[in-house]
C-alpha cells in the first residue's frame, strides 16, 4: 500500500522545510547555447548566388553580322582536361599558353596582366572582353573558377562561348583538340 | 540592547524569468526557422566569391548532379501544383491525366520539393512506388530522345513553373502583369563541381531555347578572398 511519507517519525516531528526553488543557471545556460546554435545555423547555412547572362538565341531572320570586336581587346580563355586552362590572345597567329586551373587563383596574373594591356592602348580596363570557351572535357566548377575569377579582377564584359573545332579563328589547334598529345607544342 | 542584526544578502539571483525569456527565444527561433529541403541527391557546389544570398521565396532550384542529371523544385506549393496542372493542359502531356487523377498523388506532388523523372514516372514517385531520391530516379529528361514522351522535358516543366508562377501572381494582381522577363520566376542552379561541360552545356542550351538567358549560378563561400579593388 501506498504510504503518505511524513516527515520525521514521532518525537519532535517538525521536518525542515525544503525550498521549492531550483537553481535554474544551468537551464539558462542550456537554452542560450540553443539559441545561438540555431541563430548561427540559420543565417550561415544560406549559399550565396552568382549571377549568370548567357547569350540568347540569335534570331533567324535578323541578318545583321554580328558585332565585330578589336582584336586587342580580347582576351580568349579555354577550358580544358585535368583543370588545364588555355589562353590566347589575337587572331592571327595566337601564342597559346597552358596553365594549371586547379588552383583557380593561378589564372590571376594573367587576367590583371592582360587588363593593364587592355588599358595602355585604349585607356580604360572596361573595353577588355573575354571569351570564355569551355571544352568537353572541362567540368562546371572550372566554369564557375573563371567566371569567379573574371568578378574578382572586375572584368566587365564576358562571353561562355562554344568550342568549336576546328576554331576558324584561331590557326594554333590545327584540327587537334590541345591536350591530346599535342601539349608539348603548344608552348612553342 | 540587543545588537543589530545585519542581514546578509544572498548573491543569487532568481533565475526563472530569465530562463523563460531563453526559452521563449529558442521557441522562436526553431518555430520561425526553415529546414533545409532535403535534396535527392547530393552536391558538391563549387566555391566563389559571390557575397549576394540567393533569395528566399519566389525562386526555382534546378539541382544538376555529377552525372548532369536534372532536378527541379520550388520553395512554394501552389506554384508546385499550378506547374502540374499547367503540364497536364499541354500535350502530349494530358495524355497522362489519368495517372494523376487520383487526389494523394495531386496532394503528394504538391508537398514533394524537389523531383528529377520522366513524366510518366511521376505518378509512381507521388504514390511512394519508386524512391524520389538520386539513386531511383533518373533525372529530368534533357534530351527529348531519352524523354518517354519525345519531348525535352527540363525544357518543358521550366515553362510550366513560369507560366504557373505568373498565372497566381496575376490572380492576386487582377492580370495586371505582362509575360515579361520582370514578372518571371527567378532560376537558380545547383550544379555539382565535377558535372562534365557538355551536360551543363545541354542544359545551358535548353535555357537558351525558353529564353531563360539570366540566372543564378548557387555557390558555397569562398573564405578569405573578396574582390579586389583594381584602379579604373
């Protein structure tokens, strides 16, 4: 049977009285740690957004030519295997340099040098274009590297343009997508 | 004379109210806090120096995988269940109405955030037949040849989710907005880092096609790097 606990047996029998209060500190700490773990949690778990335009599609009935850019403002950049990136500039006879992407601030140098020409002969950074032309065996985070790279050296004008093969413009691949075992004269 | 007694203060303080003011925050912050849709498959985004969030509501998310599978969702249902009926209007997709008659599968596609599968397999997804993750379905088809119904289908629901957004946004506005690049739903895509060029480009092409030449690319953080200040 249930017994009802009273107190001290007998005798004196006045049992001290507990305070019904709780040191509640503890509890208070606990719920200020949860507080900023979801207050943190929530704000830093947002990714951040990069804009994108691409060219639209060109329609059928206009005829005008497309708009011709000054050879020297450009700077043309391709997207090979194993992170390599190709750029060159020119039409003519291109010099045609490989770099290692894999770290994307290894292009750098290249963008800001190209910038400081760009800027000599037409006074501003802003006429610089770059064609952006991935190759098939590229993947989609050296595109997201170069475009990043391209925000970070502030270049304004940019293009993600196919690689076409062979590339009319450009005489140094010879029909031969670089990298297939035509690395070595390529820096020729 | 009895002497005067000094009452000691105790140092504590009572520490309720605080407790339910704690409380009562973190009550609010889990309350107000969204989870984070569970995605059906798993991506490793690509790191940038983008400082701009991607926006909270009013946005499509196409997830594209390793394998440049698609996956489409929204953050909001009734655009969710507009784009189904606004597929189910066209062809040769109406032919498929009867699979979506039933009310759990309305329901479920509603509730379901995110898919990536042929049309016809929609239905089975909704019902629970077939898993909605990376490892069951397919993906949207891009490319109508792989597409069960002829069709390229990523192309398709895109419409569908913009036509569905500005069909409610016009119901609230009393038609007030135009089909124009303004009043569109806005797209962001999820790439995975390592997806091969050409089914991004596919992808990219498809955009090209429904005249979708401006979105987001999501990004996780890159530390350390912001954007250098080069003199004008």
């Amino acid at each position: 049977m249930a017994e009802i606990a009273q107190g001290s047996e007998g005798g004196k029998g006045k049992g001290k009285k507990m305070s019904t209060r709780i040191d509640m500190t503890p509890m208070v700490d606990l719920g200020f740690l949860l507080i900023t773990f979801f207050v943190l949690v929530t704000t830093f778990s947002k990714p951040s957004a990069m804009d994108l335009a691409i060219p639209a599609k060109p329609d059928p009935n206009d005829k005008t030519p497309p708009p011709e850019v000054k050879e020297s403002r450009v700077l043309q950049i391709a997207l090979g295997e194993d992170n390599k990136l190709y750029w060159y500039r020119g039409v003519k006879d291109p010099k045609v340099e490989v770099i290692d992407f894999s770290q994307s601030s290894n292009v750098r140098p290249v963008i800001q040098d190209v910038q400081q020409k760009v800027k000599q002969r037409w006074g501003t950074l802003d006429t610089m274009l770059v064609l952006i032309k991935p190759m098939k065996k590229s993947n989609y985070k050296n595109m997201v590297d170069i475009l990043d790279e391209l925000a970070i050296s502030k270049v304004k004008y940019y293009a993600l343009m196919d690689f076409k093969l062979p590339d009319d413009s450009i005489t140094i691949w010879k029909g031969q997508q670089p990298g297939a075992g035509a690395n070595s004269n390529l820096n020729d | 004379m009895p002497k005067v007694k000094i009452k000691r203060k105790s140092t504590l303080v009572d520490m309720t109210a605080m407790c339910d003011v704690a409380f009562l925050l973190l009550t609010f912050f889990i309350l107000t806090s969204k989870f984070r849709p569970q995605d059906p498959v798993e991506i490793n985004m690509p790191a940038s120096v983008s400082e701009r969030k991607i926006a909270d509501a009013d946005i499509m998310i196409m997830q594209i995988d390793k394998e440049g599978r698609a996956y489409l969702g929204t953050d909001n249902q009734m655009v969710r269940q507009r784009a189904l009926e606004v597929m189910l209007r066209t062809n040769p997709y109406a032919s498929y109405k009867d699979k979506f008659a039933t009310e759990e599968i309305m329901a479920a596609f509603k509730k379901t955030e995110s898919f990536g599968a042929p049309f016809p397999m929609i239905p089975d997804i909704m019902s629970g037949k077939i898993a909605n993750d990376g490892k069951h379905t397919p993906g949207i088809p891009v490319d109508s040849l792989k597409s069960p119904v002829r069709r390229n289908e990523l192309g398709d629901w895109l419409v569908a989710f913009r036509q569905a957004h500005l069909e409610l946004a016009n119901e609230k506005a009393d038609g007030q907005l135009k089909m124009s690049t303004y009043n569109y739903i806005r797209l962001a895509i999820k790439g995975d880092g390592l997806t091969e060029y050409p089914e991004v480009e596919k992808i990219f092409n498809t955009l090209k096609d429904r005249s979708i030449n401006k979105f987001d690319l999501i990004t996780n953080m890159k530390g350390g790097e912001t954007a250098s200040k080069s003199d004008d």
